[in-house]
C-alpha cells in the first residue's frame, strides 16, 4: 500500500489487506485494477469532500475492497462477458454480504465493512442488498458507489457502452437523487478535473504496477 495510505492501517490490517489483494491477483487481475481505479477515484473524491469523520485514505481502502466478496463467487460467473442470467445476477448479488464478512472477519474496521456491504444500495431505495435509501445509507458507500460506477462506464466493465470523462460525468448527474447522492455527485461535477487525473494516472498502471503500489 502506498505509504502515504498505510497509517490508516494496523500491522495486521495491513497483513489483511496484502493478503487479500494477493488472492484478487491470482483470482482476477482486471478485478483488482478495477478495485484499484476505484480506490484512487474514492481517495480523490474523499479528498475534495473534506468529511469531518474519515479521511481520504479510508475512502482509498473502502474502494480497494468493495469488490472483494467476488472471490466467493464461482468463476464461471465472474468470468462471464456475456448476458447473466437470473440466478447468476443473484449470486453476484452476493458479493456485497461477502465483502462484509470477508472485511469483518480479517479487519477492525467497522466503517469500511458498511461501506463494502453497501456500495450497491441506491439513494431511491431501488439497490441491494437491503434496499435502504437516502441518508441511511453509509456516507463512505455512497461515495464508493459513485467511483464504482464512474470506473465501470469508463472501462465498459459489465457490458456497458465505454464512455468519455464528460458523458460518465454526465451519466452520474442525471443519476444524482435515484442512484446517487446528489450533494457527492455535486462535488464530483465541482472538482472533476483532478479526480478526472487521478482515475487516469490509476487506469493506465499495469497490474504488476498496482501491485507495487499496494
């Protein structure tokens, strides 16, 4: 992890994290420069909302292991390019409880394991797992949910259509108070040009260069 992120960290936080990230590694290389992509976007929008309660770098470790449950998933699942099916979506579905218990079980981090649990829930109410709304949902998750979904449209991860900055900028204001939190969506528009440097600089690493950083 780079050093300037590893105070948040105890010694076997930190052993947690490597480990973890090791076996995203070997199980989905471009899931982990997913998970990579999202955390430095997650560290750029923490860094120009100024929360009162978390720094920066726990939105950065949130981001990293939102994703992390899909090593609970069989293969033949996440591997998949294709259309999912029914059953399929719901064991992906799953990935969100398995993160939380993954984060719960390996740190003492009570807030990211929220964040990890809730990445997926909407701000209308409409998301999973459990379909809560607005303000109830974490802070940490709402902003992971926006990097999440910014990466996703400008990767054309799960078969989206691959967009530019401004219409994934686009995407999420006209998302913003159904899927998104508005007021994080705001500051996203206010301050996109340096997230917009940050996801580069992070997109255009090799994996063996994501994993010297982490």
């Amino acid at each position: 992890m780079p050093l300037e992120k590893m105070h948040i960290l105890t010694r076997m936080d930190s052993v947690s994290a490597r480990f973890l990230v090791n076996a995203l590694d070997k199980a989905d290389p471009r899931g982990l420069h997913h998970a990579f992509c999202v955390a430095e976007v997650s560290h750029a929008l923490g860094t120009v909302l100024e929360h009162e309660r978390f720094t920066p770098e726990e939105f950065w470790l949130a981001g990293l292991l939102h994703d992390i449950g899909l090593l609970g998933i069989p293969k033949k699942i996440t591997d998949k390019r294709g259309k999912l099916t029914k059953v399929q979506k719901e064991y992906i579905k799953h990935h969100t409880k398995l993160s939380k218990f993954m984060v719960d079980n390996l740190f003492t981090a009570p807030e990211i394991s929220q964040a990890v649990l809730c990445h997926h829930e909407r701000t209308d109410g409409n998301g999973y797992p459990n379909g809560i709304s607005g303000e109830d949902i974490p802070f940490m998750s709402r902003v992971v949910a926006i990097a999440d979904s910014y990466d996703a449209m400008r990767s054309a991860a799960w078969l989206l259509k691959k967009r530019s900055h401004d219409n994934a900028v686009a995407e999420l204001g006209d998302c913003a108070g159904t899927q998104f939190d508005p007021e994080i969506v705001k500051h996203f528009h206010l301050h996109h040009d340096p997230i917009y440097v940050a996801y580069e600089k992070a997109k255009s690493l090799s994996i063996k260069d994501v994993m010297r950083r982490i």
